[in-house]
C-alpha cells in the first residue's frame, strides 16, 4: 500500500503562501477556531497577523474623534493589502506594531512570510481587493451576550481596562459593527456561531461549553479521497454527559449554506477518531491535540473540523496547480 505523502512537508517545499483570513468582532474568539490549523503544522510554518497593527489612529485619537476601531477611517486598508499582496510573493515587510497596554504604536518590525499566514480581525477581507488576497475565510460570529462576556474578561482581565470603559466602547462601537465589520459574513467560505449552551451556565463556566455552529458552503471542487468520519458507535456509546449533533441546511441573503450544531461535551475517541482520519490522509502525525481529555466541547470538536476544511482547501490548491502554486 503506497504511503500517503507527508503534507506537513509538502507544504514546507511548496512556493505557495496560503493565506486564511479570520473577521469578527473584538473578542469575539478568532484565535481559538484556527488554533488546530497552528498545531497541526507548527510554529515553523503558520505564522499570525494581528490586523489591530494596521489601526491609523491610537487609542487617544480615537477618543479625541469619537471614531471607533471599527471604521474604515481607523484602519490603513492600502498598506495592509499592500503587504499581504507581498507576502503571498514570498516578500517581507515592515509590520506596524499597535500595543494595546498603552493604546499607542510601537516601531515597526521585520516580518517574513511563513507557509501559511493567519491574518485575524475586524476587516481581513473587507474589501474586493482584500478578498481577492485571501485563499480562505471565516467569520467568527458569537451571540451579543456571549461576545459580551468574553470582550469584558479579556479588555479587563487581560489588557487591564477599565470595566465602565469596554462596557461605553461596546456600545458605541454596535453600530459600526454592523456597517462595516458583519457584511463580511456574506464572503466567508466558515461562519462560525456560539451561542449559550443549552445545558446552563453552569456547565458553560465551569467547562467552556457552549453551543457552536458551523456554517459552509458547498466545496466547488471535491479532491477524491479526502472525507472526515465520525465514528458514530464512540459518539453514541457509554455517553455519560449531554451532547448535541445537528445538521440542516439555511439560507443567506445570497446563498443556501450547510450548517452543523454541536452542544455539550463528546467523548474524548470521537475527536480522537477525527485526528487519526487527518493523519491518515495528510501523513502528518501525529495529530493529537486534545490527549489526555476525558471528554471535548463543541469549540474543540468544530476547531477540528474547521481546520479539516481549510486543509482540503489546500489540498485542492496542489493538486490542480501542479507548481505548488495559489492562484
């Protein structure tokens, strides 16, 4: 039996840089859904882009013009698909540096493009030519309330910001999210949505649980060979905490998308069956994110499957272009 090539290696030979733009809110979990996509191939090859560095005011300018981080005027549109259009060309560039501590702009910094780049925030793929410059998008679109409550945790646990302060900026910043940030939704090739965990707060706190759907529309090219199967014996056998599996089809204001819901927590062999399909059909191994778990949430079970997604749309990219190539 012919051994499947290592994609992991692969991709390390191939001249293609694949970029995978993640959009939504501030605080809105962008990090987490492509955290797969970073373990799976390693430090040596995916690299991040915050695009909060492409802001063109601080924090007090902002104030002093009543504009939000959310408006166009807030951020360099040109110099950000400027250097992501170098990037994909193998060049390096000089990244602006926004620190949140401070609210203010540190120095530029070399940046050098790695196999895949991860660009995550408010306007990835805002615009035409933006889009253009992608190979993969997600939105990340969490409940208000959940995104509430993660935004206050982070703004005040983790960047030190006043309560009263994220509570007035997620106020303001409402409307412009729906201007400019949300009509993303309608070019992601993933939405993801969280909301509250059918099973209460208190399962939620204790263990991240929530409830998270992922939406996608239908691949336009199927690469033979390439599925991912749930073992529906280890999801339905000897469960002893909640869980919920739902498939359905929905509709946009301009397209008809899939969309999968899961709730609770799966035992730990049905994520564990997932990572032994990728490692069979990409070679990389081993793929083992979630080991030493008992059970895994929903978030867990969908940053695999997402990550899954966006490696068959690698996949596709090297097996109709040949040179290795994006196009």
């Amino acid at each position: 039996m012919k051994k499947t090539k290592n994609f992991r290696d692969v991709i390390a030979k191939s001249p293609c840089v694949f970029v995978i733009g993640v959009a939504g809110d501030s605080g809105s979990g962008k990090t987490t859904f492509t955290s797969a996509v970073r373990e799976i191939f390693g430090e040596n090859l995916v690299s991040t882009i915050t695009l909060d560095d492409y802001h063109t005011l601080d924090r007090e300018e902002r104030k002093e013009r009543n504009v939000t981080p959310l408006s166009p005027e807030a951020n360099n549109f040109e110099l950000l698909r400027e250097h992501v259009s170098m990037l994909k060309r193998g060049l390096p560039i000089q990244k602006p540096v926004y620190n949140h501590k401070n609210g203010r702009f540190d120095p530029p910094v070399p940046f050098s493009p790695k196999k895949i780049i991860i660009l995550e925030g408010l306007h990835p793929f805002a615009t035409e030519e933006l889009r253009s410059l992608m190979d993969f998008t997600v939105f990340v679109n969490p409940d208000k309330d959940v995104k509430y409550d993660w935004k206050i945790r982070r703004d005040v646990g983790e960047r030190g910001y006043k309560k009263e302060d994220v509570m007035a900026e997620l106020k303001a910043r409402s409307v412009d999210y729906e201007l400019y940030v949300k009509p993303q939704i309608e070019y992601s090739d993933a939405v993801i949505r969280i909301s509250n965990s059918r099973y209460g707060k208190r399962v939620q706190n204790m263990r991240n649980v929530y409830n998270v759907t992922l939406y996608q529309n239908r691949l336009d090219k199927t690469i033979k060979n390439i599925n991912l199967n749930f073992n529906l014996f280890s999801i339905n056998s000897l469960a002893d905490r909640n869980f919920l599996f739902e498939f359905h089809r929905t509709n946009t204001d301009k397209r008809r998308l899939g969309a999968l819901s899961l709730d609770g927590e799966f035992s730990f062999d049905v994520i564990r069956s997932l990572e032994k399909n990728i490692e069979k059909q990409t070679g990389v191994t081993p793929v083992s994110l979630y080991s030493g778990k008992e059970y895994v949430t929903a978030t867990e079970m969908v940053q695999l499957l997402l990550s899954w997604r966006i490696i068959n749309k690698r996949i596709a990219i090297e097996e109709e272009s040949g040179d290795g190539f994006c196009v």
